[in-house]
C-alpha cells in the first residue's frame, strides 16, 4: 500500500504528505510563473534531484497545480491556473510552516 493509497477517516483516501522538497519545488515554481520551465531547470533551482523532481512533477499535474507542455527536446512545466491551485497552495504553506520552511 503506497503512501497515497492509505485509507484516512471513514475510509476515505488520504493525499500524500506534502515533502521538503515539494515545498521547495513549488516555490521555484511560484518564483518562475508564468515562464514554462524544464524538469532539470527546475530541480536545479529547487535543489532536488531530477528524478525526484519529474516523480513531484507528475503528481502536481495530477492535481492540478501544474500544466504540462509536451514538447522535445523535453516537456516543460508551469503553475496552472485554476480552482485546485488555491487548496493545494494552502497544503503546501501548511506543510512548510510545520517543516520549519517559512522564507
């Protein structure tokens, strides 16, 4: 059972936990919009590997904090516009101020 598979209250599915590295990702994030950005890019200005930051970058698109352009040499990414960005905004400064991350 992953991480995000685990059964919260009433046998609802809990979201994964949002990381260090997320928080740190996303504010690269927030530092670029609106500009369209590479993975490596972007995990070298968030300090992450580029493995973990393409793993962080495939959820963030799932919830819709994060468009995708599928383009070669390598897909690009920016903060999505939308009503799931707020919620997940506020999850990720939660996240940060219980990690001790506030800038």
């Amino acid at each position: 059972m992953t991480t995000q598979d685990q059964p919260g209250p009433s046998g609802t599915t809990r979201p994964p936990p949002v990381t260090a590295r997320e928080v740190a990702l996303v504010r690269v994030l927030l530092a670029a919009e609106p500009g369209w950005q590479s993975c490596t890019e972007l995990a070298a200005a968030a300090g992450v590997p580029v493995r973990t930051a393409r793993h962080l970058l495939a959820r963030l698109c799932t919830v819709g904090l994060v468009d995708l352009a599928p383009v070669r040499p390598g897909p690009r990414y920016r903060l999505a516009d939308g009503s799931q960005r707020g919620a997940y905004l506020h999850r990720v400064d939660a996240a940060a101020e219980v990690l001790g991350l506030r800038p």
